[in-house]
C-alpha cells in the first residue's frame, strides 16, 4: 500500500523545516507541470510506503496567485490520501484561516502544531485535544526544527491514511452566509459530483464568486442568476460584499475557537526579541548602511576570501589530473583528435562545469542564512521601493544584486521569491547585471583603448546594465507581466537561528542541482564548440583554428555586426565561444590574433576596432545572453526550455539594439 | 482616516477595506478583516512600505495598499 501525503501551510510556518525532518535527504526537486513552482517530492523515513508532497506555502486558497491554484489543482485533482497541514502555534490565527479551507476539500487532514517549544517556554499554552475536538481533527504539537514530536506525528499520518477519515466538522459558519452556502449546496450538489469538487468547498467558491469554479461544474444561466440572488441577499443581510463577508466568518469562527484553546499570557521570547533586533536593521538610518555592509561582506568571502583559492585549488587539481592524462595519452599514441577531445573538449568542459561549485555553495550556504533567519523579509521591506516602478517588489533585490557576481547563484536564486510573475521578471532581467566574468573582457578592451578612462568605462558599462534593466523592466511590465501584480503584503516573521541540517541540505541541493542539470548543457556546448574549432567541413583536423568551421561561421555571421561599427569574424567568433563562459572571449581572440601576449593582441586589436566600435563591442559582451551554465539555470527555474530561449532572444536582440543605438549616435559626433 | 496616514506608534480598528480583485481579496486573507485591531509598528527608511502588528503577527504593506484600508478608531499604544 502507497499513500500520498500532501504538506500545505503558510510561508515562514516552518514547512521546509518539517518537511526536511519528514523526509531528511531523500528529495526529489521538480517544477510543478508548465509553472515554475518548486514541488518536493519524498518518501517519509522509515516508512517508505509514504511518499510527501510539497506544495507552496501560500496564505489562502483564493485562486488569484499561481501557488495558490497549484495547491488547490494538486489536492483535487491528485487527490492526495492525507492533507498534512502545517500550523505555527505562536500566529495561529492567521494559519487557521488556510486550515479552515483545506477543510472544505473533504481530504482526510492531519495538523502538525508546530513551534509549541516557543509557545510553551514563553509561559503560553495551547489546550490541543480541544482544538483537535473543535475542528474535528487530529492534531499533533511539533516543534519541527527542534525535531520534537515528529514520530508521534508519522504515527498519526499513517493512521489517518489507513482511516481515510474526512474532516467532521464543516459547518463554522454561521447566520447569513452559512444560509447562501447551504441553499447554493443544495443547488449544485449533483454538478458538484459529476466534477469530482467537493459540494461545501464548490458552494463556497461559488459564494465567493471564484470563475473557475463556474466553468468546471457548467454552472448554467439560470443557476448563476439564482446565485447570485442568493448572495445579493446575503450581502443585504450582512450590510458587506461577498468576499468580506467570508474572510469574516473564518476569521470570526478562528476567534472563537482560539478564544477556548489558545492562553497567552504574553508574546513569545522569539517576538520580543524579533521587535529588538528591527530597531537595528531596519533602523531608519542604520537599516541601507548595514544591509550594504552585509551584502559587501557574502561577496568579499565568496567571492574573495574562500571562493578564490578554493576555485584555484580546484583548477590545480583538474589540472594535475588533465596533464597525468596528457602523458597517459601521449605515452600511448593516442591519435591527436582524440588527444584533443580529451584534454580541449572533455576535460575544459568538466574543468568549467566545476568552476561555477565553490561560488554556488558559498553563495547558498550565506543566501539560506539569510533566507531562514529572517532577514530576507526586512531585505525586501527595505528595499521595495527602489523596485516597485519596474513592477517588481523588494524580495527582487538580492538575487539581481548577487548577479553582478555571478548570474548562475542569481538566477537559482529566484527560486525563494513568493511570486511566479516576480520569478519570471527577475530571472530575465538579472542577467544585464555584469557579472564578474565579464570582468576579463572589459578590463582588455579598456587597457586598449581607453587606458585613460578605464574606470569611467568600466563604471559606465555597469551603469549602463542597470538602466537597460529599469527599461525592460518597464517594457515587460507594460507588455507581456501586464495586468495586476501580486500585492507586495508580506510577513516579517520572527527571526529565528537557522537550522544546521535545513542550511546544509539547502547548500548541498542547489550544488546537487547545478551538477545535474548544467553538467548536460555546459558538457554538449563545449563539446560542440571544440569539434568547430578543432575541425574543418571535410572533417580534418585544422592546426590554426582560423582554418576550422566555427572561423567559417563566425566569417558569416560577421557582417550581422556592421551596424554595431565591427566586422570582423574574430570578434564574432569570441562571442559565440563566448557562450561557454564568458571569460572564453578573451582567450579566443588572443588565439584566433594569434597573439600571445597582452601587448600583441592590442596591437591586433586596434586593427579590430576604433574606440567607439570597442566600446560597442563591450555594450554587446554585457548584454547578450548570458553563458550556458546561466541559460541552463534558467531555464531550470522557468521549467521550460521555451521560455529560456524567449528570454535568450530577448537579451541578444538588446544586445544588437543597445550597441548599434551607440555606434550609430556616436558617429555622429566622432 | 485611512491607515497610510496613521503615524508610527498608533494603532486603530479598521472599518472597511476598499480597493478589488486580488489586493483587496489579498488584504481580507491576511487578516485585515472589519473589527480586527491593528497598531502602524515602522515605515521604512525610504518611507514607504510600513510595518503593522496585527493578528499577533507582524505585516508589511505599501502605504497605496494602506490607503484602501479605513480605520474608525485610532488610538495612541
């Protein structure tokens, strides 16, 4: 026998928390279908006939956010065997308004009361078989990161899933609405069946106004007249519109049930100490300063301190390992492509693959911090209003600011904001951040052209990335993201010390993540890469890559650039192995010049280029899509190869549009 | 009064929310629900969005979505 379990529960309740202690490392990460919604799957330990679902953490089940229909579609559709709905007893006010819907799915339920450790140090207590009396069903006091409670919990989702039983209760509401929701019942009982809805949680939709749910049970004409007459008259009774009146009646039924079960004398040690903290760091004054320092200081040891020698330390070992090889080869007579497949193909796409690690993982375990303590909520409530004219919210801004390190943690990143449209945006718009691989480029094309104003270029091509951000923010906002944006109201929940297995398992699956979807993508694209550079159309080895296809290619698409002041096939030729890592352009233009010194290849490239041409070329580099590890993340996040090649498209069309809009006004005054 | 203009420190019970479709529907599931008290904790350094206590929980909302929330009371905490 397999049962399925379905986690529900509101942000910041501590889900993944319990969801981690569930399951521990057996995860399986995927996107719910055509979304890009994260869905966990696991099996429960020690009971491997139950597997757990994890669904997003949402606030209600009112269809209007994307995680809110992937739940509701998930728990009817998929009829999962028990609902495991998870409560933070220090807000459970709040949290019970989700319970008293996922009630009304007639889904056998089970509630995981959890931080009752805090509840019950703070001297406040929760009578929890009278809770469990009053909604009808079980409930289990847990304190997820502390793992208290969690056995008795598993016993008691596996007796519920054997029992199949169905929430009792229903009926909390009362007088005018709980009359509308019975004679639509009544109304729609049969409809309701045939659909495979359950009839209370179909009438109350109904109540509600909730379009699709009209659709799915063919409501006909004449039904909806009567509906809405019976809702008009309801509103009359209450003297308040349809959506007001049932956000009331739960919230009215919560307070009645708290007021019997819930004892608080004062608030929680975790509150009081919360309250404290923010008069620091979101102090009037000291709140940017610090969240900068912060900031300042997750780069300088990722990208500095620890991130440096230990990507050093990894070159040196692939590169040990590729010179052992080398000699093995080379001892043994192997033919020289398959020399070169190994050591230029094989070993340089493994060699970056496993470059992008040390930043990832440092990255992620400072992004969890920050994420699980807290402080993310305040980064976003700090920040929101710098973003909100791009259609964006505040929780936007630390995966666009760790952008301009590296855009693969950036965009993996995403994965935590509570939006689906916020994702898509921010996915798309964080590459125009310049990343520090550009770094390379720029400082090349500087020293050659503009060694009296490096810094004034450099700055200026950052500044220009943001701004091209702000104007395609406003273009997508205004375009494809139109209609209304998910209203920034958000919780600042309690701060509280992350958990050590929930940071490390975190690290461990964003690099697990890396490995498995990049290794593909990255491995094919310098594959492919190598054997254009490495051969002719007849197939033999070139020694001069000027002689190979991808010189051939590059000749061809070489005039495309004109308008952009350049043609040259060199130059297109680094951007497309550009693609591999964007450092590679460098390195390619060095080889195809010929050149091997820095000295030289200015030399060539000056013949290349005239200093409005570089500097169009730079605009091109910063702008167009970013490298394959970065499309890979991409279009990992966005769940769908689709839109990350729309997403492609759309940055290199800037790209072209940015940099001849450049060269085209510049000549005019050069 | 509607609760974008209630200063830093004092608190008020709503009356009514305004606005529609999903800000509004947004507002009634948190918890900002006629007869629900609710004290204005922080706005932020850039003046906007502000800090509430509500539900014995803390919430952020922008001073626009603020806007549509009517108080009757307002009251010094």
């Amino acid at each position: 026998m397999k049962y399925v379990i379905a986690l529900a529960g509101n942000q910041n309740s501590g889900k993944t928390t319990l969801y981690n202690a569930l399951t521990g490392s057996n995860q399986h990460v995927g996107n719910f279908p055509g979304v890009t919604i994260e869905k966990k799957e696991g099996l429960i330990k020690k009971h491997k006939e139950v597997s757990l679902v994890d669904l997003p953490g949402i606030y209600s089940l009112s269809p209007y956010t994307m995680e809110e229909v992937v739940t509701r579609d998930f728990i009817l559709e998929e009829h999962p065997d028990v609902i495991l709905n998870i409560v933070d007893g220090t807000n459970i006010e709040r949290n019970l308004y989700l319970t008293l819907q996922l009630m009304e799915l007639s889904t056998p339920m089970v509630i995981a009361l959890n931080m009752m450790d805090e509840v019950e140090s703070s001297g406040n207590s929760i009578d929890v078989n009278k809770l469990s009396k009053l909604l009808g069903i079980p409930v289990v006091p847990i304190s997820a990161s502390k793992e208290e409670g969690i056995s008795e919990l598993v016993d008691v989702i596996v007796k519920t899933a054997q029992e199949k039983e169905q929430p009792k209760k229903l009926d909390f509401c009362s007088g005018e609405v709980h009359k509308a929701i019975h004679s639509i019942s009544h109304l729609i009982e049969d409809q309701a069946k045939k659909a495979g809805y359950p009839v209370r949680f179909a009438a109350t939709k109904l109540v509600e106004g909730d379009e699709p749910t009209f659709e799915m049970l063919n409501i006909t004409e004449n039904q909806a007249h009567i509906i809405e007459h019976v809702v008009e008259e309801m509103e009359r009774g209450l003297n308040t519109d349809r959506e007001a009146a049932l956000a009331d009646m739960r919230y009215d039924y919560i307070g009645r049930i708290c007021r019997d079960t819930v004892f608080k004398k004062q608030e929680t040690k975790e509150q009081v100490r919360s309250e404290k903290i923010d008069r620091v760091l979101t102090n009037k004054y000291f709140g940017i300063p610090i969240f900068f320092g912060i900031m300042f200081f997750i780069f300088w040891v990722t990208f500095g301190v620890i991130g440096a020698p230990l990507q050093g330390l990894l070159e040196q070992l692939i590169g040990n390992f590729t010179d052992f090889i080398a000699r093995l080869m080379i001892t043994h007579d192997v033919s020289d492509w398959v020399y070169s497949l190994v050591i230029n193909g094989v070993f340089a796409g493994v060699g970056s693959v496993l470059s992008f690690l040390p930043i990832i993982v440092i990255l992620f375990f400072f992004l969890s911090l920050l994420e699980d303590s807290g402080y993310m909520a305040r980064v976003a409530f700090l920040m929101d209003k710098l973003l909100r004219k791009i259609g964006l919210s505040g929780r936007s801004f630390v995966p666009m600011l760790v952008g301009f390190g590296c855009s693969v943690p950036a965009i993996m990143a995403t994965r935590t904001l509570a939006s689906e449209r916020d994702r898509k945006m921010t996915i798309i718009l964080t590459p125009f951040m310049s990343c520090s691989a550009k770094l390379p480029i720029y400082g090349m094309i500087t020293a050659t052209f503009f060694p009296d104003n490096a810094a004034v270029v450099m700055i200026s091509l950052y500044i220009l990335g943001i701004v091209v951000a702000i104007l395609s923010g406003l273009l997508l906002k205004s375009t494809i993201f139109k209609g209304e944006p998910v209203p920034f109201v958000m919780e600042l929940p309690a701060y509280r010390v992350p958990s050590r297995r929930s940071v490390l398992l975190h690290m461990w699956q964003k690099a697990k993540d890396f490995i498995q979807r990049a290794f593909t993508i990255i491995f094919i694209a310098t594959i492919i890469i190598w054997f254009l550079q490495s051969f002719d159309w007849s197939l033999n080895m070139v020694a001069d890559s000027s002689d190979s296809m991808l010189a051939a290619i590059g000749s061809v698409i070489s005039p495309v650039f004109i308008p952009l002041g350049f043609n040259d096939w060199r130059a297109s030729t680094a951007l497309i192995t550009g693609l591999t890592a964007k450092e590679a352009v460098v390195s390619t233009l060095s080889v195809l010049t010929g050149t091997s010194t820095d000295m030289q290849l200015s030399a060539v490239l000056n013949t290349i280029f005239t200093p409005l041409s570089a500097f169009s070329f730079l605009t091109f580099t910063l702008l167009y899509m970013p490298c394959v590890a970065a499309f890979a993340a991409s279009r990992r996040e966005f769940g769908s190869t689709k839109y990350a090649v729309l997403a492609a498209a759309y940055q290199t069309i800037t790209a072209y549009i940015v940099g001849m809009i450049i060269y085209q006004i510049g000549i005019l005054f050069v | 009064m509607t609760l974008d203009n209630v200063m830093p420190g004092q608190g008020g019970v709503i009356s009514s929310i305004g606005g529609q479709g999903m800000l509004r529907r947004r507002l009634l599931d948190m918890g900002l629900t006629p007869n629900t008290k609710v004290r204005v904790r922080k706005v932020a350094p850039m003046g906007d969005p502000m800090e509430l206590l509500l539900r014995n929980y803390v919430l952020t909302i922008r001073k626009e979505e603020a806007s549509k929330i009517e108080l009757k009371e307002v009251f010094n905490s």
